[in-house]
C-alpha cells in the first residue's frame, strides 16, 4: 500500500514529544510531565486525513512502570485514583446488568408466583377432595338402579 505523509502538525507534535522525549530523564523529571503526559492531545486544527489524536507521551504500561517506580522510591503519585461508585464500575454495568437469558430474567417473578400458588394449594384440595367425594356419593337407591343386572339362563 502507499504510505501516508504526515500532515505538518503531526510533525510538529512528533518532534515536541521528542524533544519532550522521556529517555535519559529522571524520575522526578518523568512525575513533573505528569498528568499532561499520560492523556492524549488534540491537534487543532484537525488534519484533513487521520485521527486529530495524538497519542500519550506515556503508555499505560510505562505509567503502572512509573507509579511501582515513585511508590518505591516514596515520591507522590501524580494522578489521582479514580473513584468509582458502587454500580458504576465497567464489570457492574456491562457484565452484570447485560440482557442475560429470558429465563433467568423472569425467574424471580417465576418464584414468587409459584410459592402464592404454593401457599393456596391446601385449601384447593380440600375443594377437590370435597367436590370428588360429592361426586362419588350414591344414595341406596340409586347403588340398587346402577347395580349390574343379573345374567339369566336361557
């Protein structure tokens, strides 16, 4: 494929951050860039092919690199800790609160109609015990009517 030329100001940025370049720099030298070094820049204005973006001048590998390195060395960590609140992390939105299965989303409502039913099931069988045994009984009258006729000889 053909290579794309840079525009001039990716260049300009390209050379700020070589300049900035974070090799041969101290430890305090690479904490005092921060938090500027750790987030993306925009480029203004936007170039006409590609991304406005730059990225960081510190990748998330070297900045975990850097926090271990200022912990040990008891220098104070730049950036602050971000604060989550409860229900918002990534894994309590996306992972636990994703569409699931039909039946595992009706399932507690599923529960709570079948331990009602449950609760109403001893009085129902006492109305079909009952309703059976009203159907069952014959007076003596009747069990003489419905009794199996004899078979006579010829």
């Amino acid at each position: 494929g053909r290579k794309m030329q840079p525009s001039a100001q990716h260049l300009m940025a390209a050379a700020q951050r070589a300049v900035a370049g974070v090799r041969g720099k101290t430890l305090v030298e690479k904490l005092a860039m921060l938090p500027a070094a750790a987030k993306a820049t925009k480029v203004e204005p936007a170039p006409l092919k590609g991304s406005p973006w730059l990225r960081p001048i510190f990748s998330r590998r070297q900045l975990a690199d850097l926090k271990k390195d200022a912990l040990a060395a008891a220098l104070e960590w730049p950036i602050a800790e971000k604060v989550v609140a409860p229900g918002e992390s990534f894994h309590e939105r996306k992972i636990f609160l994703c569409k699931g299965h039909k039946h595992e989303r009706d399932a507690p409502k599923r529960q709570a109609s079948i331990a009602e039913k449950m609760a109403a099931m001893p009085a129902k069988l006492e109305e079909y015990r009952a309703e059976q045994k009203k159907k069952r009984f014959r007076t003596p009258l009747q069990k003489l009517l419905a009794a199996p006729k004899s078979k006579s000889k010829r």
